[in-house]
C-alpha cells in the first residue's frame, strides 16, 4: 500500500479499472463504519467496536469474518448481502495529507492497489484521473465528492464514540467458539455497547442520546451480536471442521 496525495502530474495517466464486486476485501475480516451505517448494516451482520492500539480511540465496524483474513461475505459470485459498507466502496481512494505540506487533508489513491495503473493512459479501458490537459475527469471529481462526504460522517462518527466514551458505556466483548475437531478458537479484542449500563442512564443522560439521534444506533448495535449466528452459519456452508457453538461474553 503507497497512500499518495493524488497529484496532476504524478497521476495524469493514471487510470483506475476493477473495482466492481470490490475483490480486495476477500480477505478483510473487518472494516470501519461510519453513524449512519451502522443500523444498516446490523441487518446483515455483527457491529462491534474496535480499539486503536496506538491512539486508544475506539471505532465502529463491521464484522465480516472468525478469524484473521476472513471474509464470509464475499465469494466468487459477489456479495451476500444487501448493504456494502463506505470504506469498502472507496477503495482505491483514501483521505490523507494534502499536498499543501501543512498537515490538512486532502484526497488521495493507492498508487500500489491493484485497481491503479499509473502509467495507463488513452491505452487503458479504465478510468482516467486527469484528461490530457491536466483537468479533473468527471470519475475523480465523483470520487472526491465520495471522500468528503465520507470524511463529515467520520467527525460525526466520531462524535458518538466519544458520547459513548464519556459515559462508560463501552465493554470489552468476546466469542468463544467450538469446533467439531475439539480446537476452541476466540475472537477478542472486540468492545460493545452494554445494555445494563445503558440502562441505569439517568433520564437526562437518556434524553441526550436521545436528542443527539444515537439511541437507534446503540440498539442497532446491540442486536447485531445475533448476527454472529449467521457468520457461523456461512462459516460452516464452506468447510468441513463446523463450528458447534459460539458463545458471547460481555465484561460489564
């Protein structure tokens, strides 16, 4: 991965071809999701939080998989499910430094994913970032659109983690498994959103989750943990040691 400040004259041949069914999450477990995903997305699969081991900071994702590099979601023929999350769909795409120098953040692109082509030219069927005057194409002001639009709703997203922060709400959360070879793999690492503590709220707490339109999110949250059945259900459709029970366990 080279993260670079997308550039006139470093990209003006660069072309972008590929992206559709977005093969490069077949191996991604987890992914990031902003707010607005979140209920969204919990029809389909589990939404956990996650720690930052360097900042502390906690995030919203989805769960796609049991274990590292695994993606139950995706196969050969696609998806298999109905909502695909922003940071999936943005890819090869990134918000990063600017070109400015000043620290501000700007659009950006994977010079080394495997959708770029940075020397692809007229000779390429993909999609162009510069036409030949050096002007934006209509492809990368969509795509620029895309960033911004993805970079409120992470502030926002962010927003209601550190809500969730301040009022103690996050706990650790675990997923004990057993499998028809007698092996007993977890998941850890993994946070949510405590029921009990969200309970004993005070109302003026309550009503400011409320006001903030966090309260459908939470919940959504919540009951998403039932989706870990349908990984486990995808999991054993595709190999022969089945998994025979998975348990959740919430620190609060």
């Amino acid at each position: 991965m080279k993260i670079t400040s997308i550039d006139n004259t470093l990209h003006r041949n660069a072309t972008v071809k590929g992206t559709e069914g977005h093969p490069h999450a077949a191996s991604i477990n987890i992914i990031p999701l902003v707010l607005s995903e979140i209920t969204k997305t919990s029809l389909n699969l589990p939404v956990v939080l996650v720690k930052d081991s360097y900042s502390g900071r906690f995030y919203s994702t989805a769960l796609m998989g049991l274990k590292d590099a695994e993606n139950l979601i995706y196969n050969k023929h696609g998806w298999n499910t109905a909502y695909i999350p922003l940071n999936i769909k943005r890819v090869p795409f990134a918000i990063g430094e600017s070109q400015k120098g000043d620290g501000s953040l700007g659009p950006c692109i994977d010079d080394e994913s495997q959708y770029v082509q940075l020397d692809g030219g007229l000779e390429s069927s993909g999609e162009r970032l510069f036409d030949n005057q050096g002007n934006k194409t209509t492809y990368l002001k969509s795509a620029e659109s895309f960033l911004a639009n993805l970079y409120e709703q992470e502030l926002a997203s962010q927003h209601f983690i550190n809500t969730l922060t301040s009022l103690k709400l996050i706990v650790p959360l675990s997923v004990k498994m057993s499998q028809s070879d007698g092996t007993h793999p977890s998941l850890s690492g993994l946070y949510t959103v405590s029921e009990k503590r969200l309970k004993a709220l005070s109302d003026e707490q309550s009503l400011d989750l409320f006001r903030g339109d966090y309260l459908n999110a939470i919940y959504a949250m919540i009951a998403s943990l039932g989706q870990v059945n349908r990984l486990v259900q995808l999991r054993n459709m595709q190999h022969e040691n089945k998994i025979q029970a998975a348990e959740l366990t919430l620190d609060d």
